[in-house]
C-alpha cells in the first residue's frame, strides 16, 4: 500500500494481506538487511521482506499511535505494527 525510507536508514512499509483485512506496518533497518542479505540492491532486498516476512506474517499485531506512518495513509492511527512487543521502537528494529 504504501512505504518510505527514513535517513537513518529504517524503511517502513504499510500493506494489507487481504483485501478488506487490518491494515500491518513493519520497519526494517535497511543497513543491517542490506549486510544480512549481502547486497544493497533494493529490489533484491525487497523480495528478501517479501519473502520471509510479509507474504505470512507472523506473530502479534500491535496498535501504537506513534506517527511512525503519517504522510504514509490517511489514518496512521489505524496500523497494527508487526515484529514489535508494546515497549518497542523502531531504533531497535531490524
């Protein structure tokens, strides 16, 4: 649905896996992915997320109202975060 890259390097990418279905935010440091997969070629990396990550998620899906997606959907607030436990940031994401 929607994604960006922060200039530290996190990307955030916003998608549903079903139509109609709750709308899942997930961050990655796109460093760290880039040295994990041994390339920095982004579409190489995104089918890496894609892959292993998006396609099945896994595990809970947190509400944060953290502006973490604004500019990204009309209604930020409304992202359940993914590969977050509640007292998380994305600073400590990979």
């Amino acid at each position: 649905m929607a994604g960006g890259q922060a200039a530290d390097g996190r990307a955030v990418v916003l998608y549903t896996v079903k139509d109609g279905g709750a709308l899942l935010g997930r961050f990655w440091n796109l460093d760290s992915y880039a040295v994990l997969f041994g390339t920095e070629d982004a579409a190489k990396l995104a089918r890496a997320a894609y892959t292993s990550e998006i396609s099945e998620p896994k595990g809970p899906a947190v509400l944060r109202q953290e502006g973490w997606a604004d500019g990204l959907v009309e209604n930020a607030n409304s992202v359940r975060w993914l590969g977050l436990v509640p007292d998380t940031t994305p600073d400590s994401i990979v």
